[in-house]
C-alpha cells in the first residue's frame, strides 16, 4: 500500500521514506524469500500477451504433488474489468504466471477481475487450478481486498469428478504495517498512551465480514510524544482525532477503548474476520478477505480442483491510507495474483473384448476341420491381431481381488456399436479410490452364450507398481463355440480280443470301415462277445497349449441312456501312465488320463479296448 494522492508538499518525503525501508527489507529478507512464496505452480510459458488488454495465452506443464513435471495444457488470462490499475506485467516460468497490476493513481476503490482458462492436452489427469499472492516477486506487498471465486467444472470424459475450491495453504504470516496501519497493529499502553507498529503474525486470508477495517498512523493523531509511546487529545468524549497532518481514516467513536482492533469494545469496530481453515470449501460466488502482507511472505494457497475456468475479482476495501489525507477506500501502488496448475495423474486400466478367430469369418466356422483356413497364427492365440475385431456383449469389472472380490471400483458393460470402440473399455480411476494397495483385478463376464470359449483369461491380476498410472492391453479373447481348439475325432475297430494288438499299426484311412481299420463309419451287427478298440484323436488346432487336459470316456453300460449291452475293458493294456481311472481289465466305467498338455498346434492319439456285450460282468475294480 504504497502513496497515491499524495500532495507536492509530502509526496517527496514520503516517497523517500519509502525507498529507505524497502532497500532495508529486501537486504533482511533475502535469506528465506526462496521458500516465502507459492511453490509447485507448474512451468509457464507465455506465447501471447498484452500489457493493455491485460490479457496472454501460452501453454502449461503442471506439477504434480511431488514437484515433479505432470500433465501439460494450454490457458489463456482476459482481464474483465479494471479500476485503480493501469498497465499489466505478466511474468512465466518455473512457478505458475503471476500478473502484476500497475497502478493508475486516478481512482480509488481498486478492482480488477481476471478469467483463467485451461485446457489439459490429455484426460489422463485431474487439473487443479492454483491461486497465489506472488509466485516470483519478493518486493512490494499486498492491500487488504475482499476476494471472490467463481469457477466452472472441467467435464472430464472419463470419470466424474466434482469441482471444489479448497483452501490449501493458509499459513500465519507477519502483518504489514505499511498496509495495515495501527488499526491493527497499534496496542494501548498503560497512562493512555500507545504503541505503534507492533508486531503481528496470523494467517493471511480471513472469512469475509460486513464490518469496515481502517488505516490510520498514531504520529498523525493530535498530542505529543514519539510513535512508540504517544499520548493523544481527546475532546469531550474521549475520542482522538487527526491533526492536520492526516494519515487514514479513524474507526467511529475512537476512544481509548474503540480505537485499536483488539481492544475495541465496539462490535462495528472489533470485526472479527476470523481465519479461513486449510481444507475449507470455497463454493463457486463466494467470498474471503485477504489482509495486507508482503510479498515475501505470502504463502497462502487456493486450489479449483477439475475447474475449466476460474474467475477472480479483487477488491480493496481498507478505509484510509498512507497517501492523503482523505477517506478513500482500496489504495495501493501495485498488486500481484499468481495463477498455477498442478496435475494428480489418474490410473488408466483399458483394453478391449475381441473375437480371437485369426480373421476368419465366422460363417466359415468349423468345429472339426482341422488345416485348411486353420492353419492361421492369428487363430485362437490370446492375443489381439490386426486381423481380429472387437465383441460387444461383456461386462468388465474392476476390482479389488481376483480371489475375492469384494470391492468394485468401477464396472462397464461393453454395448457400443461403433466401429472404432467396439469391445473397448477404459477405466480411469482416482489413485485415492485405489489407496495402498499393491494390486487389482480385472474380470470379464458374458450373460449369453454367443461367444462363450475364452482363448485367454478372464481374471487379469494387475500389479500396481510405484510411479506408473497406465495399465494398457488388459485384452480378453473369446471366440463362438465353432471355433473351439480342439477338435476330437473317435475311431473304432472290431477285432476278437487278442492279447496283444499293436494300436498303431492299424489302418485308419478314410475307406476304412470298423471291420477293416479304424473308422469313424458306424458299427452294424456286430456279435456279442467282440471287442472293440477305440482310437482318440485329440488336435489342438490352436495357438495355443492346451493345459490339464483330461480325456475321458464313459463305457456304455446296459439300460444306460438307451443302451442295449454293457462294455468292460479289454486286453491289451492301455497306455502305461497315461491313464488315471482305475479301471482293470473286465471293469465298465469311465475311461479317463493323467492331466496333460496337448502343444499349440498339436495332435495326440489315445487307443484302448472293450470287449461288447459280455455276458458275464464282475463287480467294479476287482481283479
């Protein structure tokens, strides 16, 4: 709050005073100006601007909590209405944009009003606009201003996200007395005297109050002595007055009592302007006031969490100043607002549901072919071709545990038709939603039945790890049941029973009939006590293994699902270890081998004997 109106006579003096005392702070305070303004602005570069318009665009990287470089945008600043202030500095780094008011010494009741606008160049971020006294000038100070914030929401694609003026950084800081006056900063000193220019630090932003606040110097009042222990004159109804050489503006009734802050008895007077707390929603047309601290000590932050826009109004509202002896309202020299970003990176979990056929059309489809348009490395692989294309149909849960699910963080059911978004899902999710935890799941489900083989798994397990908030490619492949891997073929072959019979050599072309070699052909008349050999073709025509195969076939067994005998195992013996069911030779049962792997794109055949429609059965498992 430095000298306006000043007349000739005092201009000079005053002026001089000035020069005098900044030189002096600006050599005290060097040793903590670094840490004695808003940090974590974000970097600023300008592209455009204009000192009369008083407006500029540029683009922004935003830091993140840590300091560290976050996501970038663009802003632009339009200064909406001016009154008090002239030309305007805007200056860009390392620490936000900060905008400088120059003084226009005409008016009093100083206003400006100024819209920040950004656009994030991603959607992979919250963006939260950050509002500051000086974010790089350390000399000069602020006035005492009534403050209002407007903000609109960014609308972010990706998530809902609501949009809220906190206070962040509301620190106690050292009052100025070149903008406060002895109002604040004056104390009564037994004897009715007073001390001037004392000592006050408390927090720098207020809850706005109708009640006035008053400049004024007590070596202006009438009376006698020095400023540190000043007894005034008072009339008739102990209230001081100004002598001619007048410094502010006095509160009404100012007796002894009424006449300092802290000690008036009078509620017009003592207005209390009590703190704003850290953490205090600001709603979007409200208000606060801001007390009068140099620029090397304001360290109050704001922050608009997802605002597209921010809307800042600065009033002066101090009665009384430094400058002239009249009552004029909101004086200063100079005045500074800082405007930064800083980015909360979100986690970002996509990928897409697609149909894993290799390209193939489905009407061409075929559970049994094995070759032919099967011989594709694109085919039932797990992972998404460019031949392949997203399904629509599924519904995508993000969660907390594979195992045990029992937190959803989000949910999405794939049903888009557009081409370039089919089977695509993207969650974007706030880190806080999440918290500590080292990992999450994603699990894919289909209500209907039309694409229901998965060609990879459906529960990815997710692994949170330390500075990484994207989780790309979770891809889920499923293909329609024609589709199937593997494709099994069963051959059969009537022999007498002998006690050896070597399954490979046994024909098994495709003009064979079951009397001649193995065939697919059916049986007809065949005589009780024959036996028949089975031949189990298993291909897995994927591209993929095939894991814990089991193979297992039920004997038929009489008056069992229309069936007119009973088959028991025969000689030969099956295949040593291959097979885990118990069964001996002469038992009914089921058939069924060890767990096994069957290789992407591989075959393997599986041979046993029963002897049909045996007259004689022993029980289950004897031998």
């Amino acid at each position: 709050m430095i000298y306006r109106f000043l007349p000739d006579s005092y201009a000079s003096k005053v002026s001089t005073s000035w020069v005098r005392r900044s030189l002096l702070l600006a050599t005290i305070l060097a040793s903590f100006n670094v840490n004695a303004i808003p940090t974590n602005m974000g970097t600023f570069t300008i592209l455009n601007q204009s000192a009369l318009n008083g407006t500029a665009n540029g683009t922004y990287v935003a830091n993140k909590a840590d300091g560290t470089a976050g996501a970038s945008g663009t802003f632009t600043i339009s200064r909406n209405e001016t009154r008090g202030y002239g030309n305007v500095t805007f200056l860009a780094g390392n620490n936000g944009i900060e905008i400088k008011n120059g003084d226009d010494t005409n008016n009093d009741k100083d206003k400006f009003e100024y819209t920040f606008t950004i656009t994030p160049n991603d959607n992979n971020s919250i963006h939260t606009v950050k509002i500051g006294q000086a974010s790089y000038t350390t000399t000069g100070n602020s006035e005492v201003a009534r403050q209002t914030l407007k903000y609109t929401p960014y609308v972010h694609p990706n998530i809902s996200v609501t949009t809220q003026a906190v206070v962040k950084e509301n620190p106690s800081v050292s009052y100025f007395f070149g903008a406060m006056g002895d109002y604040f900063m004056g104390k009564k000193l037994p004897d009715s005297s007073f001390s001037s220019n004392n000592s006050i630090t408390s927090p720098q932003l207020r809850v706005n109050d109708s009640g006035n606040l008053y400049y004024y110097s007590i070596p202006t009042l009438n009376g006698s002595g020095s400023s540190s222990s000043f007894i005034p004159t008072t009339n008739a109804n102990s209230e001081v007055s100004f002598s001619a050489q007048k410094r502010g503006t006095l509160p009404p009734t100012p007796t002894f009592e009424n006449i300092l802050k802290e000690s008036s008895i009078t509620p017009n007077n003592k207005t209390s302007y009590p703190p704003l707390n850290t953490e205090t929603i600001l709603p979007t047309n409200s208000s606060y006031v801001s007390y009068g601290i140099e620029n090397s000590r304001s360290n109050y932050v704001l922050a608009v969490r997802n605002a597209k826009t921010v809307t800042l109004t600065y009033e002066g509202i101090m009665r009384g100043n430094s400058g002239i002896a009249a009552d004029v309202v909101g004086e200063t020299f100079n005045e500074w607002i800082s405007f930064g970003v800083e980015s909360e990176q979100l986690y970002t979990f996509s990928g897409t549901v697609f149909n894993d056929n290799g390209g193939i059309d489905d009407n061409n489809a075929n559970a049994s072919t094995i070759g032919g348009i099967y011989d594709n490395a694109d085919y039932f692989n797990g992972t998404l071709n460019s031949t392949e294309k997203g399904v629509i149909g599924s519904t995508i849960r993000l969660v907390n545990d594979c195992a045990n699910p029992t937190i959803e963080y989000a949910s999405q059911t794939l049903t888009s038709t557009e081409t370039s978004q089919i089977g695509k899902y993207q969650f974007t999710v706030v880190p806080s939603v999440i918290g500590n935890r080292n990992s999450v799941c994603i699990i894919e489900t289909r209500a209907d039945s039309s694409y229901p083989i998965r060609t990879n798994t459906g529960e990815k397990a997710i692994t949170i790890s330390s500075n990484n908030y994207t989780y790309l490619n979770n891809n889920v492949g499923r293909v329609i049941a024609k589709n199937v891997a593997l494709v099994l073929t069963k051959y059969q072959y009537i022999n007498d029973c002998p006690a050896m019979l070597d399954y490979t050599k046994i024909s098994s072309r495709l003009s064979d009939t079951p009397n001649t070699g193995f065939s697919t052909k059916s049986i007809d008349n065949i005589k009780p006590g024959k036996c028949i050999a089975y031949k189990i073709t298993d291909n897995n025509r994927a591209n993929l293994a095939i894991n814990n195969f089991i193979l297992q076939d039920v004997l038929q067994e009489k008056n069992v699902n229309g069936a007119t005998v009973t088959s028991v195992l025969a000689n030969p013996p099956r295949a040593v270890g291959e097979f885990n069911d118990g069964l001996n030779v002469g038992d009914n049962g089921t058939v069924k081998t060890i767990p096994l792997t069957l290789d992407a794109r591989s075959q393997r055949n599986f041979y046993f004997n029963t002897k049909y429609g045996t007259a004689q059965l022993r029980p289950p498992n004897t031998p």
